[in-house]
C-alpha cells in the first residue's frame, strides 16, 4: 500500500467511512482512450450508502488509480458537508447570542430619540381637533 493511501484509509476512519457502507461498480468508461477505455471496465461507480452520496470516476484508464480517486473525492465531499453544517451551527450560535446580548446605553438613547422623532411626525400627520 502506497503513503497516499495509507492516508486516504486515515482519513476514511476520521470520518467514519467504512468499506461496508461503500458500493462499487466498475462500468465501461467513455470519452477519450481509444478502444482501451471502451473496451474496459476502468470506470468507478461508488455509492455511500449512508450519505446517499454517488461519485463516478474516470480520471485515468487505470482502474486501480480511479478506485483509488473515487475514494478520494468522496472523502472531500463528505469534508464539505460537515464544514457547512459546522458553518450553519456556529451562524445560529452567533444568532442566538446576539439577539440574547443586552444593548449599550449609547444605543439604546439612539433608539429612544428615534422613536420620539417618529412619534412627532406621525402626530403632524393627523388632523387637527375642532377643540383647539
């Protein structure tokens, strides 16, 4: 087994992907290679059961090298995944705290003086009493 991936297989146990939950189709490639690609099965099929994430690979026409790419782009998207939903974990945190977080003197005298200026221009809106 080559450096690379001894640390593919590492980063598959990081994120819990386990060759169970993986299926693999080798197809027949297309494209370009002449009659050795459309002749061979060098194409990847992989599906993680799990994530129901598919991937199709056909970087070279070896097979071997594109099992090895398939697992390689799985393990990027899964990354990706989890880097948006730590993303949207931390952006409802900082949400929460800021909405909890008590306002500064300075803005809340900001708001009362707005509120009072709003407050007079809707009252020279309305009509004037019959009385005065």
């Amino acid at each position: 087994m080559t450096p690379k991936e001894t640390k593919l297989k590492l980063e598959m146990r990081k994120l819990k992907i386990l060759e169970k939950d993986l299926e693999e189709k080798f197809i027949l490639g297309s494209g370009k290679g002449g009659q050795k690609v459309n002749k061979t099965a060098s194409c990847v099929y992989l599906k993680h059961h799990p994530t129901n994430i598919e991937i199709k690979c056909q970087k070279t026409r070896s097979r071997e090298l594109n099992r090895y790419y398939a697992r390689k782009a799985l393990v990027e998207r899964i990354k990706e995944l989890t880097q948006q939903e730590l993303s949207e974990k931390q952006k409802l945190i900082f949400k929460i705290r800021k909405q909890k977080k008590k306002r500064s003197k300075k803005a809340k005298e900001k708001i009362k003086t707005e509120k009072q200026a709003r407050a007079k221009t809707k009252k020279q809106r309305q009509k004037p009493d019959i009385l005065d």
